[in-house]
C-alpha cells in the first residue's frame, strides 16, 4: 500500500508483539473471526483499519467490531 505524504504512520501498538501476529476480531453482532498470519508492519488505521496476511488484504469497518485479541506466532 503506497501511504500519502500527508498521512503519518502511527506504529500500531499490536507491532509490539510480533511481526507476525493471530487476530481474533469481536464483531459488535456477536461474531468471531480468526486472521492469522498478520503482518503487523502493514496495518494502516482509519474508518476501515487494512492489512495483510500472507494471502490477502483485510478491511475491517472499525464501527462493529467491539474488541480485538492478538497472540504473538
């Protein structure tokens, strides 16, 4: 993903915990989903926080997920 000029990179905290990380995301309806493999040095936050895992670029609307668990690999 190529970042604006404009925008400054926040470094997700979840980089903390490992390059490469398992998400477990808490949806606002009561659904679970499990990403795993996360590159953590692609997450870029907004109204849809984006990513990549080894095979694909994940969008979350941020507005229904209530919380999110991160296991280091």
């Amino acid at each position: 993903m190529p970042e604006r000029k404009d925008q400054v990179d926040l470094k997700s905290s979840v980089a903390s915990v490992g390059e490469k990380v398992t998400k477990i995301i808490h949806f606002s309806g009561g659904n679970k989903r499990t990403v795993e493999h996360v590159d953590t040095g692609t997450i870029k936050q907004g109204q849809f926080t984006k990513f990549k895992t080894d095979n694909c670029l994940v969008m979350i609307n941020d507005a229904n997920v209530d919380m999110i668990e991160v296991f280091e690999e």
